[in-house]
C-alpha cells in the first residue's frame, strides 16, 4: 500500500513541477514580448520626436536667416542713402569732369588679350539650380522612405 502512495506523490509532484515550469516559460516568453514590443515602441517614439525636432530647428533656423537677411537689406538700403548723401556733397564741378582718357593696345602689341569669362546672373544661377534640384515633396518622401526602413529592420531584429 505504501508503494502506491508514493507512486501516486511522484506524479502529481512531477505534474506540479512541469505546470510550474510552463508558467515559468510562458512567463519568460511574455516578458520577452513585452521589452521587444516596448523597445520598438520607444524607438519608434524616440524616432518622431527627432523627427518633428529636425523640423522644428530648421524653421527656427529660416525664421532667423531671413531675419537676418530683412536686417543687411535694411543695411544695404541704409548704406545706400549715406552714399547718395555723400555723393550729393561732392561739387558738381568734379562731378561733370570728363573721364581720363583710355589708352588702348593696338593689335601689334605683344602682350596676348584674355578673353574674359561670362559672369553668370544671379537668376541664370537660380535657375540652373531649379533644374537640377529634386522637388521637396520627392525628398520628404525619400526621408520618409529611409525612416520606414529603419523602422522594419528594428522591427524584424527585434523578431528574429
């Protein structure tokens, strides 16, 4: 009869020991979802905070760039009065002076002319600028593309 009773205690004390190592498992697996699930979350948090702050800095930026470009046109519009002041003191005598005259090379002389390279206007930069630069919606889209990809490739780490 003893037998039995002890056969009977090993099997619920091994029935036991196996319910509490499932829950010791499925306890490790939860707990191992949840700082995965947690990490991708506050990457991804952590992520749209740098975002919106980048976005932040640089209209901050422009703000103060074109403040500062408002400042030197009031400046250069300042400077400008000063000088037409100025030039308005000079005697007119001076002011009606011919030039002095210009000595021209005559075309037997031994010294080779440069030829002058085209300066180009402020406008044909611009544009040429224009032409080459990618719309800012295609690069919104590209930054938004990267940050996606480093978002799945967190995420498929975080899976693996």
């Amino acid at each position: 009869k003893s037998y039995s009773v002890i056969q009977i205690q090993t099997c619920i004390r091994g029935y036991q020991a196996r319910c509490t190592l499932k829950m010791i498992k499925q306890n490790a697996a939860a707990i191992s979802i949840q700082t995965c699930f947690r990490r991708y979350r506050d990457f991804v948090r952590f992520f749209i905070m740098q975002y919106y702050a980048i976005k932040i800095q640089t209209c901050a930026r422009s703000l103060l760039a074109n403040c500062k470009v408002k400042q030197l046109k009031r400046q250069k519009i300042k400077n400008s009065r000063s000088l037409s002041n100025m030039l308005s003191r000079v005697p007119s005598s001076y002011m009606n002076r011919s030039p002095p005259p210009i000595t021209a090379l005559s075309s037997s002389s031994s010294l080779p002319l440069k030829k002058m390279k085209k300066i180009p206007l402020r406008r044909e930069i611009q544009s040429s600028k224009e032409k080459y630069a990618p719309p800012r919606k295609m690069l919104q889209k590209q930054q938004e593309k990267k940050a996606a990809m480093i978002i799945e490739r967190f995420f498929i780490k975080i899976k693996a």
